[in-house]
C-alpha cells in the first residue's frame, strides 16, 4: 500500500496549480457572488485540457484517469472555490453518464460544446413529489411513433436554467426496472420553466414543466432496466461532489490558519491559544480522513467508476467534514469570517447543500447500514395484507 501519488500525478497537480493561481485565483472572491456559470473559466480550461480528463480521446477527453480528475478539482478549489464546479460540470456530473452510455451521435452532438466549455447539461431526477425517494419518480416516457412523449415536472436541477440539454430520467413503465433516461434539449418544444429562484450557495434553481415533449429514439439514453447503470455512473457524480465538500473546507482551513497566525487578540497569536489549537487539530484529522476515504474510493473504482459502498462512505464523511471545517474556520476567524469579504461564508453555503444534494448524509448512511448487516431495510411502509 502506498499513500503517495505518483511523480506524473504530482506533476499534473502541480501543472493544474500553476494554472489555477495564475489565471484563476484573482477572481475568486468576485466569481463566487458571481450568478451565471462562468463559462469564460469553462472555456479557459478547455484550453488548458481539463475538461473530460477521464473520457477517451476519441470523445473528445483527455484519456486520463478519475484520480487526474479529482487532483484537478483539488488544486483548481485551492485558488477559486466556484471553479471546482466547472471542473464537475466538464467531468463528474451528467457529463459523464453521457460519454458513458451516450451512442456516437448523442456524444457527437452534446459532448463537444459541453468538452468545448461552451455549454453544460443537468440531470433531472428530483421531482416535487420524488427526492430521497427518486425511484418514485412519475415523469412518463409514452411511445409515439418511433420515439416518445414525455409529461412530468423536475425540480432543483443544478445548471437547469442554462443547461442545453436535460438529462432526463424518465419512467417507460412500473417500477424500478421502468426507468430509463432520455437527451431533451431546452428548445424542444413543450420544454418549459419557471421563475428562477436561489439556492442559500447564491445558485439558481428553476422549476421545468414538460409538457407532451417529443424525444425521438435518437435521444434515449437507456431505455427501461438503465436505472442501475445510471446510478452507477452518478457514482461519478457524487466522488466530484464528495471530492468538493473537502476541498473547499480545506479552503476555509487554510484561511483559518493563516489568520491564526497573524492575528493578535489579549496580546497573542490566536494560534498560541489551546482552545483553538485543539480545532485545528481536529481539522486536520477530518481533512486526512476525508482525504485517505476519496482516494480509497477512486483507486478502487472499476472502469473509471467507483462502488456505491465507497461512494456512500466518503460521501458521508466528506459531506459532514466540509461543512465542520467551513463552521469552525468561521469561528476562528470571528467576525471577518462571517463577511462576504473572505470566501469563508460561501464555502459554508456551498458544503451546506452537499450535504443534501446528490443523497443525503441520511440515505448514505442507509446505503452504508446495508453493507454493515449486509441485507436491505425498505424505507417503504408494509404492503396491505392480501384478505
Ligand atoms: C444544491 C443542490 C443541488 C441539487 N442538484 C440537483 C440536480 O442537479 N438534479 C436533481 O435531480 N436534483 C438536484 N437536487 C435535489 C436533491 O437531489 C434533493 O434535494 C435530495 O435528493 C433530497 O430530496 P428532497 O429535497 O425532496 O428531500 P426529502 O427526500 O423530502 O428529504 C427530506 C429529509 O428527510 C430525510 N430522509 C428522507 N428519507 C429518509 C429515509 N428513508 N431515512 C432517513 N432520512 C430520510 C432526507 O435525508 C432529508 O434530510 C439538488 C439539491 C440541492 C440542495
């Protein structure tokens, strides 16, 4: 077992550093408060090769590995926080449900401009009536022809008021082995959205009505029986979110600790007081946790995509530990940190959110129980009794 990257890993990271601080780290502050995804960094790291770092070449990627894509999230939030979510947005998220299922055609048609940094997707699983219980789900793929008509409403959909395309899970029948999911771009008629509104991160979310929208088969991404594989490839998804939380609480640590070091209260250092020497301690064991769990996660991930037990566990922890170490930095750093004029606060608000989006620490730590007794626990109430 080794705990060390190897020297071409430490040599990317080093790469994507230098690139960071010198285009990145100047904006930092103002893109954080910033609404609109920025798709000037987008297409600045598309230059720079890291956007799909671990889809094949022939798609458009980079060939490289999802620990490469993870460093990459690491060193680029080491210098702008928001630019982590471009890295997820070209790498992690429905992005690569797509390079993974998607036929040549679909990756021919939406993975270029989203590789590119010209446009992003979303997924849409969350309904009104479907979150933690997203196999609930009621938006309705009905054959029409050679394609479908889809009905239903999504919900709190990352990017969606952006987003060219929708990736869309979709029910062709009952239960879990009805889910499918298909490709709908935002102009397809019968696509429509409400009012955006924020999120407590500053992102906007909107509600999207889809109302008898015609996708043709060009457009199925995996018919009825894909709800598995789509969840495995979400895998991905949530390592990127997991990957996140700990970075940007490793963010609000370091401005912690350089305060620390340079702030002076009843004559000290704060850093000289034990009260507070005793956070960072703390801190630094939920960062090397956090740390050793992502990695356990990626080095283990089977083509490129982790196990859910993996998955679920460092999520957990990551989720939890982001949002602890943003709190305490917070409160080491007093009322500075409680400004907008420090990144502390955002970071805050942003592990907040992950620690509900993408399975909540609850479901996590359902998934995680399964594995403990090795058996299931329906969450669902008892079927009535056959009189
Ligand atoms: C920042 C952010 C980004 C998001 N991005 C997307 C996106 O891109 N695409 C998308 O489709 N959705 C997205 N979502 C939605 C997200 O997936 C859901 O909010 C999440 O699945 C929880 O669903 P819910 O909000 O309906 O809460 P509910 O399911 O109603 O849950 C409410 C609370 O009850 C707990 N709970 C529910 N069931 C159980 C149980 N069986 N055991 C223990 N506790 C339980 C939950 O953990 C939660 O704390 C996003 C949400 C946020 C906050």
């Amino acid at each position: 077992m080794d705990f060390k990257l190897s020297e071409e890993q430490e040599m990317f990271r080093a790469a994507v550093r230098g690139f960071a601080e010198k285009h990145l780290a100047k904006g930092a502050l103002a893109r954080a408060h910033q609404a609109e995804h920025p798709f000037d960094v987008a297409k600045l790291m598309a230059k720079q090769g890291l956007m799909g770092i671990a889809m094949p070449e022939a798609d458009g990627g980079q060939g490289g590995t999802l620990m490469d894509a993870i460093i990459a999230i690491e060193a680029i939030a080491e210098f702008c926080p928001r630019s982590a979510d471009v890295i997820q947005a070209g790498n992690f998220g429905p992005v690569r449900v797509l390079a993974e299922y998607g036929t040549p055609d679909q990756k021919k048609r939406y993975l270029s401009r989203i590789l590119s940094g010209e446009a992003v997707t979303c997924v849409g699983m969350t309904e009104p009536d479907a979150g933690s219980a997203v196999t609930d789900l009621t938006t309705t793929a009905t054959p029409d022809g050679a394609g479908y008509r889809i009905n239903g409403v999504k919900v709190f959909q990352t990017h969606a008021s952006v987003a060219e395309m929708m990736l869309t899970y979709v029910r062709f029948g009952p239960g879990i082995g009805g889910i499918g999911s298909v490709l709908i771009p935002r102009n397809a008629e019968g696509f429509r959205q409400g009012k955006a509104a924020k999120f407590f991160n500053g992102e906007e979310w909107v509600q999207t009505y889809l109302d008898n929208v015609y996708v043709g088969p060009e457009d199925v991404l995996l018919k009825e029986g894909g709800f598995k594989k789509q969840i495995a490839g979400f895998n991905v998804e949530r390592i990127g979110n997991t990957a996140r939380s700990l970075a940007l609480g490793r963010y609000a640590y370091e401005q912690a600790r350089q305060w620390a070091m340079q702030r002076k209260q009843f004559g000290k250092l704060l850093c000289e007081f034990q009260g507070l020497q005793w956070k960072f301690a703390d801190m630094k064991i939920k960062l090397d946790a956090g740390q050793l769990l992502i990695y356990r996660a990626v080095a283990n991930a089977v083509n490129g995509i982790p196990s859910g037990e993996d998955t679920a566990i460092a999520k957990a922890f990551c989720n939890q530990a982001g949002f602890d170490l943003c709190n305490e930095a917070m409160q080491i750093m007093g009322g500075m940190g409680y400004t907008e004029e420090t990144l502390v606060e955002y970071c805050f608000r942003k592990c907040r959110g992950w620690m509900i989006a993408g399975g909540s620490i609850e479901i996590l730590k359902n998934r995680i129980a399964e594995a403990v007794f090795e058996r299931s626990f329906s969450q669902r109430p008892p079927k009535p009794a056959k009189s």
